[in-house]
C-alpha cells in the first residue's frame, strides 16, 4: 500500500454491506445520504462547478460509537451497487502515518497521498476515499498555536484544503467520506468545502431496542437460549435503559453480561435479562462518571 493508505477495497463487497445494515438509525438518514453520494457521480460530472460547487465530500460527525466509519464503508458499498456496470475502489486513509516531526514532511506526505495515491485511483476508475478522523489531518488552524504546535500542523491542513480543491476540478468521480468525533477542531475552511455534513447521533429507545435484538439473534445462532430473551418480561425496560449509551457499547453490553456469573460464561444459554440490567446500569454508571470528569 501507498503511504497513508491502510486499506484498498474492489466494490461492491458483501461484507461492506452488511457493516450497513448493521448501523441501526432513521432509515430517512440513510436514504438521505446515499442520495446524495450518488448525485456526486451522477451530476457532479455533468454539471459545472459554477453552478453547483460540489466538492465531493461528505463529513459524517457525532459521538464515538455511534458507527461512523462502518457507516462509510458501507456507503461505498451501496454506492457501488447502484452503477452495476462501473468498478469502483474504496481507499482507507491511515492519517496518523502522515504526520512527522521533520520540518515540512508531513506537508510533503499529505499533498503526496492526494495528487498521486488518491489522484491514480480516481483516474483509474470511480474512487471512495474514507478519511477517518478528519480533525487529525484539518486540524483547525484558527484554534491551534504555533507555540504549541509545529508549523506542519497547520501546513498539513494547507496542503489537504489546495489537494481537494484541485482534485474536485480535475477528478469529477472521486468522493471523500470523511468523519469525526469532534467536529469543533475540524478546520472551517474543510467544513466549507463538505457537500453534506451529517450528524450520526446516539440511538433512540427503539434503535436500542433493535440493536439489542440484532445482538442476542446473531447469539442465538450459537446458543439458541438467548433468542426467547427479547420477548422476556422486562425486556422492554431493558432496552430502554440503554438510552444514552452508543451502538458499540450497546454491544459490549450483552458481552459483559455474558461474564457477569461463571455459570453464563460457561453456557451462555443461561442469560436473563436480568444479567443484562445489571450490565447496562454498570455500562450507564461509567458513562455518567465519565461526562462528570469531563
């Protein structure tokens, strides 16, 4: 792989679909922006940018765990799906193996990987660009101090705002998917440039309810025992006292659960929904503790 590239993925790929189907939220959402990464390879090409300046970026933000990046990777999937007759790649960027305490390399490595990694890819063929963790490689220049951070820093969020400018004009079949858990230190001048930024927020009572059974089903394929617990007595409550906490810690839930008493560890078919409070209250409990250290 290319400098910065941690992964590359010929699309469409099933098993990016299913990271899709996995993020459970308003399905309106997810309609909303799939259309709008397909409209950047259908009308984007087609249109001048004087009319509509689309860049080809989309920044999906919220909180860790709500499933940003496994949101994009099946984006691309979907997108792929929808042009049966063109061959699509997805390109993960890895920005942490950019950065460099060399004077003017990590400037260097950033305009590197767009105008030729990248650029090579989208003139090969339709490219998605995933860039996890934007703030790292856009860092807002307005809130950063030269004292504290070297010059490349904000050299580095330069040179990534000129590549995108000159990669939307000359690479109409290119998208970036970018995200962030802070969105605040995303420098404004990359916001300006995002076709769409889309909140992914924290699940509902129902999403929790649903991710809840999406995790004891996929269980109960091992241990048919755990498929009777999401028509127990109480599981409605259950559910609901996730509220507040994140897919993925959703998920982690059910796994502490399991550990909870040596008897379920050692047949899982054994859990009750009360294991399952008892975690989720332990789950919630640290999240509270957590947001008043902040």
């Amino acid at each position: 792989m290319p400098k910065g590239i941690h992964r590359s993925w010929k699309l469409p790929d099933k098993s990016l679909g299913d990271l899709w189907d996995s993020i459970v939220m308003d399905e309106a959402i997810k309609k909303q922006l799939l259309s709008q990464a397909i409209v950047n390879f259908t009308v984007r090409p087609k249109v001048e940018r004087t009319v509509l300046p689309l860049h080809g970026v989309i920044l999906l933000v919220g909180p860790p765990g709500t499933g940003k990046t496994s949101l994009a990777r099946g984006l691309a999937h979907r997108v792929a799906e929808s042009f049966s007759s063109a061959k699509f790649r997805l390109l993960e960027v890895e920005p942490h193996t950019l950065t460099s305490s060399a004077m003017g390399k990590t400037q260097r490595a950033v305009a590197d990987l767009f105008s030729q990694s990248i650029a090579e890819s989208a003139a090969a063929g339709p490219t998605i660009v995933l860039l996890d963790e934007v703030e790292t490689l856009a860092a807002d220049r307005a809130k950063l101090s030269l004292e504290a951070n070297p010059v490349d820093v904000h050299r580095a969020t330069d040179a990534v705002l000129v590549q995108l400018d000159m990669l939307a004009e000359r690479n109409p079949h290119l998208l970036f998917v970018a995200t962030s858990n802070f969105p605040q230190a995303v420098d404004s001048a990359f916001l300006s440039r995002c076709d769409m930024v889309m909140e992914v927020p924290l699940p509902g009572k129902d999403a929790c309810k649903q991710i809840l059974v999406d995790c004891l089903n996929g269980l109960a394929k091992t241990f048919p025992g755990i498929g009777k617990l999401s028509s127990a007595h109480q599981f409605d409550a259950c559910a609901g006292e996730c509220v507040g906490l994140d897919g993925r810690a959703i998920r982690k839930v059910v796994a502490n659960a399991l550990a909870a008493d040596p008897q379920v560890a050692i047949d899982p078919n054994k859990l009750s929904v009360e294991h399952l409070r008892s975690a989720i209250r332990q789950a919630t409990q640290m999240r509270l503790q957590g947001g008043k250290q902040k």
